[in-house]
C-alpha cells in the first residue's frame, strides 16, 4: 500500500513553512521538508530581499500526533538544496561566532 503525503512544518528564523513530502520516495522526509522550503524561499525572494535562516532548523510530521521537533543542520540544507555559496557563508558566520564547523556536526539530531 502507498503512503500519501505527509504534512511537515519547518521552521528557521523569522518564517515557519509547511510543506508535503511523499515519505516513499526520500529517505529522510525531514530533511526533503526543510530542503523544499529553503529552495521555495529562495525561488520567492525579491532583489532586495533579505533571506534569513539560523545554522539549525525545526521540523516537525503533522500528520504523527506524537511526532518530535527535529533539529537539523541548516548548513547541510543548503548544500543538498544546490546553495553552496550561502551554505558556506552561514558555515564561515556561525565559525567567527562559535568556534563551530556546521560542516563537522551531524545533519540532524535524531532517527524519526
């Protein structure tokens, strides 16, 4: 039987998302839900928009009533979202700021 898809509410910033993911087709449905809002918030913005994300994300399965908040590696979104340049200032930013490679730390915090 096929699954349908699944509601996920991401979070970063100063927005909150929430987006479907068919949870058949990736491994990681969290990671496809905060990979599809950074790409749809990228796509929206405006010449002299300003695109604010923090080095961690929140995700959260609406559909499962006891489903936890997922933490994930926002540095890592981005890479897999085809953002390389902007995965690597916010990489350098948090650095300066932390003393923390977001490149050496996990992708997320937890198995679903």
């Amino acid at each position: 039987m096929s699954k349908q898809n699944n509601k996920y509410l991401v979070k970063s910033a100063n927005w909150s998302m929430t987006v479907s993911v068919n949870e058949e087709i990736f491994e990681d449905p969290h990671i496809e839900a905060c990979t599809l809002c950074i790409e749809k918030k990228v796509k929206a913005l405006h010449q002299d928009d300003d695109f604010l994300v923090n080095p961690i994300m929140f995700v959260k399965n609406l559909k499962r009533k006891n489903s936890k908040q997922k933490i994930v590696n926002t540095y890592k979104v981005l890479l897999n979202a085809g953002f390389p340049g902007r995965a690597e200032t916010l990489r350098r930013i948090f650095f300066n700021t932390t003393d923390v490679d977001l490149a050496t730390e996990p992708l997320s915090s937890s198995k679903y």
